[in-house]
C-alpha cells in the first residue's frame, strides 16, 4: 500500500507540476530560512556552555552609583576577586582579565597584530575550559612578561618543527616577552574572545596597584561558586564585604558600587552592560528572527492548505472512487498524511541546499561561523522531525481529514464538492498571510527608517573626512607632537590636533566634584590641545577654547551642555571642578556632540589642556583632511610614519567608520530582517499567486458565460480582485495596531529614534493589495483570454 | 440478497426538499441479472448508490445480504461493500493517474491482499478481458471501450457477489456497448449478481428482469424478455 500511495503521490505532483513547484518552493525556501536561524539560536544559546564548569561560573557585575548617574558594566578592580574568594566561603575560586585590544608582535624582525589581547591570571585555565596545546596550564601566567599565544598565529609566528614555548619576542615597544604555551583557538561561541594572552603578573611586576578595590577598574572577574549556594546569603556576604573595603569610603560624596552575579551561560544572550567584550543581549535580535522565522514557516504551510483544499476538486473524484472500491476515510486520510510528508521531506532536501546558499551572506552579516558541514547530526534529526514529521503532519493533518470526508455518491454524480469563493478556512488562512504581509512591510520600513536615522543624524560635529592615527609607547607625548608637526605641513591637511580620545574612542572616566554642587559625579575626560575643537567642526557655545601653546592653560577645562545641565550650573564659565586636589576653571562651554553611539544620550564630558598625562590613556593625533586629496592621505601617514617609527606597527582608523561600526550590528540586523521579511512576503504571495490560479481556473465556466453575455475583460478583473481587497482591509485593521504595537516598544529601546511614521500603515496596504492585486489580474486575464466557446464545450 | 422495503431518499437543501426515492419496496435474489430503467431524474441512480451502500437512506429498510444495513456507518459500509460489490460507471471513473493495471489492483489493495497474489488476481482478470496488452497504459491512452473494459475488470477482480453497473454502455458506440453487456452477462452466467441502471432497452434485454421507476416509484416489475416484446410490438 506504502508503495502505491507513493507512487500516487509522485503522479499527482507531476500532474500538477505547478501548484506542487509553489508548494515545494515556498516550503523550501521557509525551511531553508528557518534552518538557518534555528541554526543561529542554537549557537547562541552554546555560548559558554562548553566550560566544564559552567552551571557554577559566575562573572562579577559591577554597578557604580553616583548623584544624578548610574553606571552598570561588567568591570571590577583585579582586588575585588580575590579577597572575595578569600572571606566569602561560596565563592570557591576566582580569574581575572583584562582586554587589551590590538596588539602588534615582532618576532625578530617581522612584525604580527593580534587583535584580541588579554591579560590573564594564574586561575584562568582552572575555572574555563580553554585548552592548552602546549605547555603547562598551572604555570603558564605566574611569571610577569609571560606570553600565551592562540594555535593560528602560535603556527604564522613559529615554522613547523620549532616550539614556540620558550621563545621570546617583543610585543608593541617592550622586549622580552617569553612564549610559556598555545592555546587552542578561541571557540566561536565564547563570549570571551582571545588570540594572545599576557599574563597579570606582568601589571603586579611594574608595580600596578592591584589591590585597591577603587584602583584601576578595567578588569572583568569570574568567580566558582559552590553547588549549593544561596543567592540571597551570596549577595548579602557581598554587600557587607564591599561596604568594608570600598562602599564606607565612598559614602561621603553619597556614592557606591554595588557587585552582582550573572551567570557566564546567560552573559551571550542576556547582558545589556556597557563595555561588554563582545556583542551581547542577542536575545533581542533571536526573537525577531524567530518570529520572523515562525511567520515564514506559517505561510508557507497555510500556503500548503489553502492550494491543497483549493485544487481538492480535482482529487474529489480520485477520492470518491476509493471509497468505492473499498478505502474507507482512515486509509485516505493515511493516503494524504503521507503525500504531505512527502512533500514536506522533498522540500526539507531542497532546503538544505538554499540553506547552504544563504549560509555565507547570513554569515557575513552576523559575523558568524557557521556551517552546514560542521553541524551536528543530531540538529539535522531535530530539523527533520520538526519540519517534515510536525509540521508535515500539522499542514497534512485539515486537508487529510478534509479529503476523506468527500462522499463518493455525490462527487461520482459530478457535484462540485467546493463552491468556488465560498469557504472560509480559505479566506482565513489568506487572511492571516496578509496580516503577516502587511505588518512585516510596515515593521521592515521602521527599521530602514530608523536606521537611516542613525546614518544621517547631526553628530554635532562634522565626522567626515577625519582620520586619527593612534601614538603608544613610553614616549608618545613627544612622538605625537613630532608626527603631528611633520604632518602639519601637507597642503591636504586642513586643521591638526592631538588629544587623549576623541569621538568613537572615548574611554577614560574620572570622579569631579563640583563648584555649587554637593554631589561629586563620574564623568568622561580627556584632554586635547588648542585645535581639537576646530578638527573636530565642533562648535562653542560659550566662553573661549585653549588658546594657548600647549602645557601652558593647566589650570583650565571646557565641558559639554550635558555637564552644565546635569551639575545644575546656568553661567558655567568662571566655575570650578576638583579631581584629587587639582582644580579646573570652566573656560568655555562645548555644544553638546555624539562622542558615543547615538544608542545613549550624551553623556557629561571634561576637557583639559595637554599637558599632565592621564593615567592609562595614549595619544591620538586627528587629522581633518581635503576630500579632494583622499587618495594621498593613508600613503602619506603611512610614509611619514615609517621614516619616524621604523619598527613600530601603524594604528589608524577613519572617524566616519569608527562611528559607523557602532551601528555595524543594527544595520546588518536591519539587512537580514529585510531580507527574511521579503522572502515572507514572497512566499505570501507564491500562495496569492497558486491560489488565484486555481479560482481563475475553477471560474472558467463562470468567465465564459459572463462573456456570452458581454462583460468586460475590465469588469471581471474587477470582480475576482473585490475579493481580495476586501481581505487585503481586514488584515490591515488587525495588523496596523500590532505592528505599531511592537515597534513602538522596538523605537523605545533607543535613545534617540524616529517618530513613529504613520505612513508606513498606508504603504504595508499598499504595497501588499498592489503586489496582490497584479498577481490576480494576470491570472483572471489569462482565464480570460480564453475562447468561452472552447471552456462551455469542455464543462 | 437485495431487499428493501419502503425505501425512502430525500434531498434537502435550505430551501427546497426534492423527494428522490418514495416508498421503493423490491427484492432481488441472488444470480438474477436485473435492469432498472426509467426517465431521467426518476431516482435510477439515487437507487443504485443507495443499493450500492455509496449513500444512506431517508427511511424505510435496506437489506444486504439478509442483513438490516439501514443504520449502518459508513465504516461498516465501506467494509461491507469492499468484500460484495463491484461498480461500473457510465464515465469509466478510472483514475487517471493510475496505470491499467493499478486501477484493477486498487480494489484488492484496500482489501489488504498480499501483492504477489494480488499481481496474480490482476493479470488473470487481464487476461480474461483480453487487455493484458494495455496493462501499462493510463486511461488516457485508451479508447471508450477499452476503458470501461478495464472498468469492469477493476469492478470483478475482488470476486464480489454483486456488480452495480450505472449506464455502462452510456459513452460507448454499439459495438463496444454489446462487448461490454457480454462481459456482464457472461459474468452472471457464472454466478454475480447483476444490477444495471440504463435508459436503453438494447442494454435491458440483457436483464432477466426490469424494475421500472417513475418519479421515484417503482410504477412495473416486468420480465425483460415481455418487456422488450411489448415495447417491439407496441
């Protein structure tokens, strides 16, 4: 029987080779979509599982309370982890890190970057499971200089026969960094990303004040906690201990640090901190691309029903005459489960196949690495059973039991089992696609618009043509200064300024106290000469910038608007701000500019003159340079800076990219939610197209008679496409208010956005009755064009 | 075999109720070769579908082998008439997509019949009805006659005690209809049940006997052989 109903099922399709290709094309393209996100969430949701111990790993949140602002990041002082380990007996072991961003190694004289640097503690390899390749994991980071580098560059570096263990090298401008081990590469998903680690004993051996709770917070900590621990006890224990070693202290200017613990597992898809060390609260963009994915798999199996019901009148007789020669409705029903199943396992092959098409574009935007050949069986086996068995059997499951409810003696009198236009499964079902349709077009056009605002918002300052080379080193005060005087003298060089950051890089953060103001606030700080404000386009809105030679206005600070508002000041120029006994009188005022992402608002800044050196910060020369010299620019920094650092790697990057990149995950997000979007809607609209093709052609009596008697090729189109619009209105009275819905509360999570465009409700409509709309005049002026006496002669 | 007594079919819809069959009371024995007969629109058809278990009644009894199906379910008819009647339709009713041979086949598959002896049940039917060199062939390919031939080969290859045979020379030209009445009456001589529903008095004089149906009344029972004297002869 088995061989027979397949055999059935591969005539039926050939038959009706183009229903069964929509079908089959729709559901391909649905499964192969949904393959790839399912692809996508099952690599996040392994993001840090693979530690062994990962069900007790903890990583240490830090919340930095001051008047009037709060700060939540994952970074700690390296003291806090191990007296912690020490006096609070849950917690069993701890590591720290700290990330140190691009590097440049010489081995000899050649020159590697790396450009995911950590440093890395004694602890490291006892609490992940990272894997050494060579040398010894308890060992590797107890000496200062002691350098671990990952199996890719370990292979670069070293020639095949030589062990890197033991070999030393120079990394940026110091010496004597001896290689103690290799890594494996780093996992993908880890949200902890390596290529090269040194070891923490190096910051104790230079002297580091590595024991302050309040010093040098720029390290992330991991604790093991015990199995059995309370949360509650934990953090109580915690509370005190900080208040003992930090919070008492801080209580005076009416501040504190709160720690907390997050789970490494749920760090990837949860955490929404500031200085994350990667992307992080993926979550987000998963349940977009889910519901997306859930959408697209929706229709492409209403899509299944609706044509399977529609051309069912062509099976009725089929059916009727089994059930004559004896199959009763448990067989037709099985009979038609099976030819589903068929279907829905034909278009899971195809699938994998678009899927793997797909594969390197979804890739590219999500900066991902995944692989159809590297993933695991046992996804292939869920993916099967979840789209050809389920969802086979979900898609199978009305018209098997609509199918076998067809009553042989009125189908073999000739009756027209389905009255054309008359049953609402049908109606409904198309009405749930439009209502997907239209409000996917309607949240795709909110997100491009959004987006598109983040491209073309004023910055407050003018990012184009603005390059700014980074200077290290122990001597970079004077090396920038040299770089900036011999670069000075380019005719392509506009205006030229050296500064500790400047917009993209902001990094540095200092407590104040205020002139008029009883709360001392952390604020963003740096310090720049006298011609920053004009590389930068920048504009002053009060009071003077520097004017004078550099290391000569100490004694003076600008601050942003924000600063003015938040500390309450109406007349800033002539006030005083303090940090640590030095004191700085507000010469101007700076109109507020975005030197973050437009994600937050704009945060209170200090600027002071060069002239003391803040403490972890380098030097960055800024370069506003001719649009019409763009192409002498990098060949000219890249000239002058190896006649001036021969054996120095070159760090430079432009301001608009820089700045672009923050929006690098949104937009690339935005791509793929377009993309996703439109294949719903195509898929949508292969149903529209299936189905309108079948109405034409059960109609075709119908057209024929009505052209006897002289209706117009223009009227008939008009009458099958009422239908349709009518539905195309239902749907966008229930979608409208559901798109506004969720993108209302998508709009809110952004610190700056777009108001709500309301025009996009009328062009989700539009777009999808006129795409509609098309698809059913073609289809009732091709049934048209037909001679009726020919159609009157067959019926 | 056949018995019913005062059958009754009513069609409803919402706003009419058409009375297609009215107090019908016949019986039929086992071996006969009947004809029913009548204009169209007299309730041949609704007869046969109701004789043939295709569609219950309104009222009144029905028995099928001595058995009382009038309240039967469609599960119990489906089974009842897989193992007992054959059909024939007047537009072959073959699928279209199946071959020759897995149209005759289809009846001893819902049977549940091994396929080796099912191949074996076929080819002999083929062979008997001299078609075995269309085996392979689809509806399609085939003539009138050829079709309702393997029509008939599918309706007695399950070997049932009874074949309902609804106009079945109604598409075919002179020839092939008398080919086809011959297969029938051959098949009665060895022992089914024939019951046909026709308009013409060529194909009941097949008939051992005529039921004759008028507005949904039987209005005679005659013997086919008086029947097509006195229709000669008048």
């Amino acid at each position: 029987m088995f061989i027979h109903y397949l055999k059935t099922a591969y005539r039926q399709y050939k038959s009706n080779r183009f229903f069964s290709l929509i079908n089959i094309i729709g559901l391909a393209v649905a499964m192969a979509v949904c393959f790839i996100i399912f692809l996508y969430a099952s690599h996040e949701f392994s993001f840090d599982r693979f530690h062994e111990k990962s069900s007790n790993l903890y990583r240490l949140n830090t919340e930095i309370i001051s008047p009037g602002q709060t700060i939540n990041s994952p970074i700690t002082s390296a003291a806090m982890g191990p007296d912690m380990s020490e006096q609070i007996p849950e917690i069993l072991n701890y590591t720290r890190i700290q990330t140190g961003g691009d590097v440049s190694v010489f081995k000899d004289d050649e020159y590697y970057s790396f450009s995911n640097a950590l440093v890395a503690d004694e602890n490291f390899f006892k609490l992940f499971s990272f894997k050494l390749v060579e040398g010894n994991p308890s060992a590797v980071f107890n000496e200062p200089k002691s350098v671990v580098i990952n199996k890719e560059n370990a292979d670069k570096l070293f020639p095949e026969g030589i062990s890197p263990v033991g070999q030393t090298l120079r990394i940026n401008d110091q010496d004597g960094w001896m290689v103690t081990g290799v890594i494996e590469d780093c996992p993908a998903n880890s949200h902890i990303q390596y290529d090269i680690l040194t070891s923490f004993a190096t910051l104790e051996a230079i002297g580091q004040n590595v024991y302050e709770w309040d010093a040098y917070i720029s390290f992330n900590t991991y604790v093991l906690l015990d199995e059995d621990f309370d949360m509650e006890v934990l953090n109580k224990k915690t509370k005190d201990l900080t208040w003992e070693k930090v919070n008492k202290q801080l209580e005076q200017y009416g501040a504190k640090i709160m720690l907390s613990y997050v789970p490494i597992t749920g760090i990837r898809l949860h955490s929404n901190l500031n200085y994350e060390m990667a992307e992080t609260g993926t979550i987000t963009k998963l349940r977009w691309f889910l519901l997306v994915a859930i959408f697209i798999l929706f229709i492409a199996g209403f899509n299944y029903v609706n044509l399977t019901i529609a051309s069912s009148n062509k099976r009725a007789k089929e059916t009727g005459l089994r059930k004559v020669v004896g199959a009763d409705k448990p067989m037709i029903r099985k009979q038609f489960f099976l030819e589903t199943i068929i279907i829905t396992g034909i278009s899971f092959l195809i699938s994998l196949l678009i899927a793997e098409l797909l594969m390197p574009q979804f890739n590219m935007l999500l900066a991902l690495n995944l692989s159809l050949a590297t993933t695991p069986i046992w996804f292939y086996g869920m993916a099967f059973l979840i789209f050809v068995i389920f969802f086979g059997m979900a898609a199978g499951l009305y018209p098997a039991f609509y199918m076998a409810k067809f009553q042989p003696a009125h189908i073999l009198k000739g009756d027209t089992w389905i009255k054309p236009g008359n049953f609402s499964l049908r109606k409904l079902l198309l009405t749930l696609q439009f209502i997907v349709s239209v409000g996917l077009i309607v949240c795709t056009l909110v997100v491009y618009l959004q987006l598109n605002f983040f491209r073309t918002q004023d910055y407050g300052f003018d990012h184009d043509n603005l390059l700014a080379m980074m200077v290290g080193g122990q001597t970079n005060d004077k090396d920038s200064e040299l770089l900036k005087q011999r670069l000075a003298s380019y005719p392509w060089v506009e205006s030229i300024s050296r500064c500790s950051s400047f917009p993209g890089i902001m990094e540095y953060q200092e407590g104040f106290e205020f002139e008029d103001s009883p709360n001392p606030m952390i604020v963003h700080h740096m310090q720049a000469d006298r011609y920053y404000l004009e590389t930068l386009k920048a504009s002053l809105i009060d009071g003077r910038f520097f004017n004078a030679e550099d290391g000569t206005e100490l004694e003076s600070a600008v601050i942003n608007q924000e600063l003015a508002r938040r500390v309450g000041w109406t007349d800033p120029v002539g006030k005083t701000l303090t940090r640590n006994e030095r004191r700085f009188r507000v010469i101007g005022v700076v109109k507020d500019y975005h030197f973050e992402s437009f994600h937050n608002p704009v945060a209170p800044l200090v600027i002071t003159a060069l002239g003391h050196r803040l403490p972890y910060t380098g030097f960055w020369v800024l370069i506003r340079h001719d649009q019409k010299a763009s192409s002498e620019v990098i060949p000219a920094i890249e000239k002058e800076w190896r006649s001036l650092f021969p054996d120095r790697a070159i760090h430079y990057g432009f301001i608009s990219q820089i700045m672009g990149d923050y929006y690098e995950v949104e937009n690339n997000f935005g791509k793929l939610f377009l993309i996703f979007s439109s294949l719903a809607i195509i898929i949508a609209m292969l149903g529209v197209l299936g189905l309108s093709a079948l109405s034409a052609r059960q109609r075709m009596k119908e057209i024929a008679v009505r052209k006897v008697l002289g209706a117009s090729a223009h009227g008939i189109v008009k009458k099958f496409s009422y239908e349709y619009v009518i539905l195309i209105l239902v749907a966008a009275v229930i979608a409208i208010p559901l798109a506004y819905y969720i993108m209302d509360k998508w709009l809110a999570g952004f610190a700056y956005s777009i108001s709500f465009p309301y025009w996009t409700f009328a062009a989700g409509v539009i777009i999808s009755g006129a795409i509609c709309m098309l698809i059913v005049s073609i289809q009732s002026l091709k049934a048209i064009s037909q001679n009726p006496v020919e159609t009157l002669k067959a019926e | 075999m056949i018995k019913t007594v005062e059958l009754t079919k009513i069609f409803r819809t919402e706003e009419v109720e058409t009375t297609a069959l009215n107090k019908v009371s016949f019986e039929i024995k086992e071996g006969e070769f009947v004809a029913i007969m009548g204009p169209s629109g007299c309730g041949k058809s609704t007869l046969l579908n109701i004789m043939g278990l295709l569609d219950n009644l309104s009222s009144g009894e029905y028995y099928f082998v001595e058995k009382d199906v009038s309240d039967f379910s469609e599960k119990q008819r489906a089974n009842l008439r897989k193992r007992n009647i054959g059909f024939v339709f007047q537009n072959f009713n073959l699928i279209d997509e199946l071959s020759v041979f897995e149209n005759i086949e289809l009846p001893l598959i819902y049977l549940g019949m091994g396929s080796s002896e099912r191949k074996k049940r076929v080819e002999e039917v083929l062979e008997q009805m001299q078609i075995m060199h269309r085996r392979n062939h689809f509806p399609l390919q085939l003539s009138g006659g050829q079709q309702q031939r393997v029509a008939v080969c599918r309706a007695v290859v399950a070997k049932p005690k009874i074949i309902l045979a609804d106009e079945p020379t109604g598409n075919l030209d002179s020839t092939h209809g008398d080919e086809v009445m011959n297969l029938l009456e051959t098949l009665n001589k060895n022992g089914t049940t024939i019951i046909i529903v026709t308009h013409s008095q060529r194909d009941a004089s097949y008939a051992q006997r005529i039921i004759r149906l008028f507005d949904g009344q039987i209005v005679t029972e005659d013997k086919a052989a008086e029947f097509v004297l006195a229709s000669t002869t008048a």
